[in-house]
C-alpha cells in the first residue's frame, strides 16, 4: 500500500507538499540553523602548540557554557592551517563558501590573518583573532576583531616599568625578524623618550645556535637591564646563558615580554626562569577568581596542560562570540555581530578586558611580572599593572 | 681587553668542540664509507631525545644518559644501515642525497608526532652548572666539560682508526673493496659497524648539545649547514681534519658575534669561504 500511495500523481504531490512544510517548520518555528564557527589553527608544525592551547580553550568555552547561544547551536569546524598563509586562506574559502560559517577565528600568527583579511570583508563574515599580534592586523578589514594582544601594548609597559624603578641603562637583544624588530622599535622609542640610555642594541640571528656570545658582550657592558625578546624555544637558551654566564650576579635585571616565559613550557624551563621579570596580558597565576576556575577546569581537561596566553585569546574569542549572538539575538548578519562586539567589555580569566568601538583592538590591563616558584612549580607572579593598556601605534 | 679576548677564545674552542662532537660521526660515514649522509642530524636528534627520555621518564641523571645516547643511535644506525643504506652504496652522490633528505623529513615528522614540536629541556648536574673561576677567569663549567670530552673522543677514535686492526679494516675496505673482501674481510660488516660508529657519535653529539643547541624536531634541517660546513673546511676521512675546522669556524663565530654582533652570524661563513679558497680538499681533507 505504501508504494501505491506514492507511485500515484495526487500521492506523490500530497507528500511533496508534506515535506516541503516539514523543512520550512523548524525555520518557523525556532527560526534557528546552528551557528557555525570556523575556527583556523596551526595545529601541526612549529606553531602546534598555539593552536593546541587554543582549540582546548574553545571547547572547554562550549563545555562550560553549554553548546546553543540564543537557541542556536554551536558547531565548531576546527582545521589545520600547518601556520602557512596560502593554507589559512583556502581553508577560509571552504568554510565560508561550502561550510557557509557564520563566524571565522583563530589566526596563530600575523601572515595568516592578513591573508584572510580581504576574504572577510568580501563575504561580511566576522574574524575573531585570537592569537597575531602585530598592530596594523585589524585595519585590513572591518569585519575582524582581535581579543588577544598588540606586541607594542604588552612591550611598552616593560619600558614605562624600568623607567619607574631606577633602570636606566639597557641593552635590547630581539631576535632579527619582524616581532623582534617591533619590539624592539617599541622599547627603545618608550625608553629613550622617558629618559633612559639605550646601551646597544644587539639583534641575534634567526637560526641562531649559541647566545653565548652575545650575552658576554652584555654583561662586558654592564647595563641595569637586558631586554630581550626571541622566539618561543630560544628563550630557554638565553635565560640559561644568563644564568650560566652569571649577569644576574653582575647586578643586571633580565626583563621582556612575557612570551619568554610562556605558561605551557615555564615548568619545563625551570630553574633559570627564576627572577626573571616581563609585561604580559596573562598569567596562568593571575589572582582571581575567575582565573583560578579557568586553570582548574583547563588543566583537568587538557592532561594537566597549563593554559597559556593563547589559550585566553581562544577562550575570550568564543565569550565575545557567545556575547554577540546574545545581543544580536541569534544573528547571522556579520555587520550586526561585529558591531555587537565593539564596545564590548567583561572580566576575563586575564582580568578585565574590552574592544575598542573604533579600531576594534583589544584593550586590557598589561601586568609586570616576576617568576617564581611555589609548591614546586614555576609561576610568574604579577606584582603591578597598568591598566587599560591600548595599542600604542592606535 | 686581554681577559676579554681569552674568554672570546675560550668561548669558541668550548664551540668548536661541540661542533666537532656532532660532525666527527658525518666525516667517519662520508669519509670513510664515501656515503653523502644528509641525514647525520637525524642521529644527533635521536640521541638527544633518548638522553631527554631517559632523563625526564625514567629519572636517569644526565651523564649516564650520554651512553645511552650513543647506544640507541648506533642501533638505529645499524638497523637503517642494513635495511637502507646499505642498498644505495653504489648509486650516484645525488640519489644519496635525495634519499638520505627524505629520511631526515621523515624523522622531523615523526619526532614532532611522538614529542611534540616543543624545545626539550635538560637538567644538568649541579657540578656542571654556571662558572668556575681560574686565573682570574670566568669560565663555563659546562663548556670546560665539552672541551674534556672533545679530548677524549679524538685520542679513542685516532687511536681505533690508526691502531687497531678494525681501523685498518676500514681503511682498507674504503680504498678497494674488492682487495679487501679477497683478502678476506666482511666489507659489509666494517661498513655496518663504522656507519653505526658514526651514528652513536652523532647520538652523543646529539645529548651533549640540548644544553648549548637545544633540541626539537627541527634540530636534523636547522643545524645541517654547520655539519656540513666542519666536515668541507676539515675535510671527510680524517680525525684531526675537522677537529681543526670545528675549533677555526667556532672561534671566529664566538668571535665575529661577540666583537661585530651586527655581522657576527656571518662571519662563520666568510671564514669557510676563505679556508675553501686556500684549502680546497680540506684542511687534511683525503678527497675532493
């Protein structure tokens, strides 16, 4: 009987029309497709460990937020870049054109988000970065807002700090390429400015195999400070040649960005780490409430992996996002959402944040500080601040 | 200024040697067995992270990792020897290159797959942390260790190379292999057995350097150059050869960074040039 029903012209018409309100019931009804979130990471090659932190961050977001935002469903499609700029870009195109995503993010470093740039703009789909830190990155579209730092925010409070705390002679030693270059234009505009003496200014190769050298021309030189800014992984070497050449002891302070002593590996660089002091957005020892919370859950997670500062960037990624649909009310318009977000400010697990209405860039407290070590494990405590730290070059 | 210069000095010798210690392995292997081991790096890294795992897992203190270095290189070494090398002793310099870069993408991806990309840390023994000072110098207790252990290799290997009677099975399996298997020696086995020589001083060169070089799944690409470089300025097939280049390019390196930093990263460079010009097979170099 079935098959007859179906087989005869009136049947067939019947249940074509029964279909057809069936598909258009749920739109009726909830007026509510899933809202999808395309997030963009590095997650294999050197850059792994930024869009692990990140990824790991957005699911616990969605683990302990629930998984629908104003009766939309969240989907997070995750994929691998490799931290390559034409990879970032064809996968942006997939997921906006096939996946149709509501929402890109991610962006673990500064060639990525700008090769996707002027793909947002085309298809007005918001970009949340949450990693590249390079200060023109928000005006290459109107539709990105960044929630994780600027290199100058976070560099230029290490200046006005040596300024106040009797430094007055420093040596920049950045490693030569582009972050370096930028941090070090920043602290020696910031130092210079307020007075302070700029020693040398030394720039270490890339691929750089042995600091020795370099810092025993420091310590010949005799500066109140040494500031530093290198890659992630050459951080160890320095603050190990530092400690090993003994500059510590000749009276000189080791201060930089807080990078150096990145919350994923801090424990596993050790020792050295010790008294070194850095200006940063984030600590995985932040005193507050909400910090602690977020480290317990994270760790308990992630196999006992600390969250770092890009894990704040993601985790304060996907609040932004959760927040904008809510004020939106369910909203696929990307025009509506990024205006959501400006303006927008709340307590992150760093501590208090906002967006910047006008340049979209995130504005946040830039705390100083010292490593420590407590119950066995190596932490950099924060022990002052500036607040409400924006971009200096905005 | 003279305290300078002698620290400068020092500096580069505790360098050298540890370039020497990575890049002995690759002038045995190309030298002596005429083989163009890209993949030499690949065994430093192996060592290392044995050294790492033995270390971070199993709470081994760090000398006695350093044999531990050297034994799983060698095996690994031996094992590829005979599954891989071995089959390509024959065929032209390029294809041992191209194989040979093949195996060192391979290990990349599979280090960086089992360990992650992360540098690996190390914990040396207090003794051998920060400085000691002699004679009104500051010298690194750990670069004093390096340059001992430099000592040590080169008089085992000249000595097993140039005494015993495996070191004259090898020299003469290298000049006329066909002489050699009729006058009965196992050609395969000295070439097996020096290639996993080979292997274990780069594993050991490979534990030794976390501490100065770092160590992460890039470590085979990133420090090829400086095998390489020791192995052309030294010359491949001998002992005193690259020794003698390890300590020339370590000085000036120390040297033109500490002296010139805005050059320095250069200066190693000018310095092979300069050598190749003047010594075109090696500074004791056996071949071209």
């Amino acid at each position: 009987m079935r098959y007859s029903f179906m087989t005869t012209r009136r049947g067939f018409l019947s249940a074509l029309a029964a279909s057809a309100a069936a598909l258009s019931l749920p739109r009726l009804a909830w007026a509510a497709e899933p809202l999808k979130i395309g997030l963009i990471l590095p997650l294999t090659g050197p850059f792994a460990s930024t869009g692990r932190q990140i990824e790991a961050a957005c699911r616990l977001y969605i683990a302990r937020n629930g998984d629908t935002v104003a009766g939309r469903k969240v989907e997070l499609i995750v994929k691998d870049d490799t931290g390559s700029p034409e990879t970032t870009k064809r996968i942006a195109q997939e997921l906006i054109v096939q996946n149709k995503v509501d929402i890109l993010a991610g962006f673990g470093l500064t060639p990525l988000a700008l090769a996707t740039a002027p793909l947002a703009t085309e298809a007005k789909v918001p970009m949340v970065v949450m990693a590249a830190a390079t200060s023109i990155i928000p005006t290459r579209s109107p539709f990105i807002v960044r929630v994780s730092m600027t290199l100058p925010q976070i560099t230029q409070p290490m200046a006005e700090w040596a300024l106040k705390n009797n430094i007055k002679r420093v040596v920049t030693l950045v490693a030569d390429y582009g972050p370096g270059l930028d941090a070090e234009k920043t602290f020696v505009k910031r130092f210079t400015e307020g007075g302070g003496t700029i020693v040398e200014s030394i720039r270490s190769p890339l691929q750089n195999p042995d600091f020795a050298p370099f810092l025993q021309r420091v310590k010949d030189a005799k500066p109140d400070a040494l500031f530093v800014f290198v890659p992630s992984g050459q951080g160890t070497a320095v603050m190990k040649q530092f400690a090993e050449r003994g500059l510590g002891e000749a009276g000189i302070k080791l201060i930089g960005t807080g990078d150096v002593v990145d919350d994923d590996i801090l424990d596993a660089m050790g020792e050295p780490t010790l008294g070194v002091i850095t200006s940063f957005h984030y600590s995985a020892a932040h005193p507050s409430a909400e910090n602690k919370a977020y480290v317990e859950a994270f760790m308990k997670a992630n196999n006992g992996m600390r969250p770092n500062f890009m894990s704040v960037g993601g985790y304060d990624g996907m609040h932004m996002i959760y927040e904008a649909e809510k004020k939106t009310g369910g909203s696929s318009d990307g025009e509506k959402i990024v205006a959501a977000m400006k303006g927008m400010s709340w307590v992150s697990p760093r501590g208090p944040m906002s967006i910047d209405p006008t340049t979209r860039d995130v504005v946040q407290d830039v705390y100083i500080r010292k490593v420590e070590k407590k119950d066995g494990h190596y932490w950099s405590i924060e022990f002052d601040k500036l607040e409400k730290v924006k971009d200096p070059s905005s | 200024m003279i305290g300078n210069f002698v620290g400068v000095v020092f500096d580069g010798v505790a360098y050298g040697s540890l370039l020497f210690v990575i890049s002995i392995g690759l002038s045995v292997t190309m030298g002596l067995m005429n083989f163009v081991n890209l993949a030499h790096g690949a065994f430093a890294m192996v060592g290392g992270y044995a050294a790492v795992v033995m270390m971070t897992r199993f709470g081994v203190p760090f000398l006695a990792t350093l044999p531990v270095a050297f034994v799983v290189s060698a095996l690994v070494g031996a094992v590829l020897e005979r599954l891989l090398y071995r089959r390509l002793y024959r065929a032209s310099h390029l294809d041992q290159v191209l194989f040979s870069i093949g195996l060192v993408f391979m290990s990349i991806a599979g280090a960086t797959y089992v360990f992650g990309s992360q540098q690996q840390p190390v914990q040396l023994p207090a003794f051998l942390r920060g400085q000691v000072h002699l004679l009104g110098l500051d010298l690194g207790s750990y670069r004093l260790f390096l340059i001992a252990i430099v000592i040590a290799i080169t008089l085992i290997l000249t000595w097993l190379v140039e005494r015993t009677r495996f070191g004259a099975a090898i020299r003469a399996s290298v000049d006329n292999q066909q002489a050699s298997a009729g006058l009965g020696i196992d050609v395969y086995r000295v070439f097996s057995l020096t290639f996993a020589l080979g292997s274990g001083l780069a594993g050991l060169g490979g534990g030794l350097g976390i501490d100065v070089l770092g160590l992460d799944p890039t470590f085979p690409l990133k420090y090829m150059v400086y095998f390489l470089l020791v192995v052309a300025v030294g010359g491949a097939g001998t002992i005193k050869g690259p020794l003698i280049a390890a300590l020339i390019l370590g000085v000036f390196d120390v040297a033109g960074k500490y002296y010139v930093p805005q050059i320095g990263s250069f200066v190693i460079y000018v310095v092979m040039v300069a050598m190749l010009l003047a010594f075109p097979r090696g500074v004791l170099g056996k071949r071209g």
